[in-house]
C-alpha cells in the first residue's frame, strides 16, 4: 500500500487530539469500558477471503495507557499520548489491507465490545482520477440495535446533482470506488479554543480496500 493511500486512511481521526474531557460522561464510559481491552478485533470479508483487523490505535477512555498507537510516518501524535508506563512500549498499529473487487461488497463484523459501544466510522471512495471524495460518516444508530455485521458496497454511482446510487442510474453519473474505511469507538473532547465539545477516538481499527 502506498505511503499516500495510507496517510489518507489515517487522516480519517483527525489531525487534531486537542484537549481532553477530564471526566468522561458515565453513559460514555459504560458503553466504552469493554474497548479497552487489547485486541479487540473485527473481521472483514470480501472477495470470499476473510480478515481480522486489530487495531492501529489503542488506548483508554482517558487517552492514556495505549497500547498500540500509530507511526510517526502515519500520524504526527501530541506528546500527552504515550505508550503505557511499566511494559514493554507500544505496538506500531497500521491499517489492514484488503482488495475489494468492484462491485462486490467490503462486510465488516465486529464483537459485543464493538457492537454494544456508540461506534461512529468513516468510509472513503475516490473518483475516477484518483481523487478522494470527503468522507461519509456511519454509526451505530444508523443500523439496528446489536447489529454485529454491516455491509459497504465497493462501488457507487454519482450523478452531477450529487445523488449516490447503488445501481448505475439512467442521468449521466460517475463511478466511486471504495478505497477505506475506519471504525472508531470515541471518547468526549474539548477544543480548547472555541471551548466546543465533540468526539475523537480512543480506539481505532482501519482497513484499506484498493489492490
């Protein structure tokens, strides 16, 4: 995979880990405590070959104590976030890989640790130029509750309106082709200049789909 597809697939965490939320919201921290677990994994499937992701990015609700963080090639981490304390450092986490053919399907299966977590992802497509299209977001409100398996078609069409269709459409359209997803479980955080709060994740599995 090259160093580009991989830092776009990275890039889908954010560049910026600002300030974190001293005290996690309960409710947070309830659906999250089982992803703090290491290696909690998910299995991709596609083109009849299956796959488990570990993730490229594990610590915990705090931001402390990672177990696998990212390289600095990848991601360029602030200094608060380190390896934990008393071991043997960190795993160097990387993004999977696995080619999916056009018009097949990328299927994900995740554990309870996962499925029963506010999961939120990211799935990116590229243009026929290569370029990647902003990404589009998925959560775990977007399915049923408990679902343990999702689907992500491997191609979509869009017309020039901005519509994306699963079937080539009859208006003049462009084919998308999936180039990645990542799925996150989050924590709160605040940014410390607009005194905004949001989310970013404390673990992170990311899977690239282009051969």
């Amino acid at each position: 995979m090259s160093q580009t597809r991989t830092r776009t697939i990275v890039a889908l965490v954010g560049a910026a880990l600002l300030v974190f939320v001293a005290a996690v919201a309960a409710v947070v921290t309830v659906a999250v405590r089982h992803a703090d677990k290491p290696e909690v994994q998910i299995t991709a499937y596609a083109n009849g070959k299956s796959i488990t992701i570990a993730p490229y990015w594990d610590c915990n609700v705090r931001m402390q104590d990672c177990r696998t963080l990212p390289s600095a090639e990848l991601l360029d981490l602030p200094d608060d976030i380190a390896c934990a304390t008393g071991g043997t450092g960190c795993r160097t986490g990387v993004p999977a890989e696995l080619p999916v053919k056009p018009g097949l399907p990328l299927q994900l299966s995740f554990p309870k640790e996962i499925s029963d977590a506010p999961w939120m992802g990211s799935v990116v497509y590229r243009l026929p130029n290569g370029k990647p299209l902003r990404p589009t977001s998925i959560e775990h409100d977007d399915y049923a509750q408990g679902t343990t398996a999702i689907t992500i078609p491997s191609a979509l069409y869009v017309t020039a309106d901005g519509h994306k269709f699963l079937n080539k459409p009859a208006a003049p359209s462009v084919q998308l082709t999936l180039i990645g997803v990542e799925i996150d479980v989050p924590i709160l955080w605040r940014d410390p200049q607009t005194g905004e709060e949001g989310q970013v994740p404390h673990t992170a599995w990311s899977v690239a789909t282009m051969a």
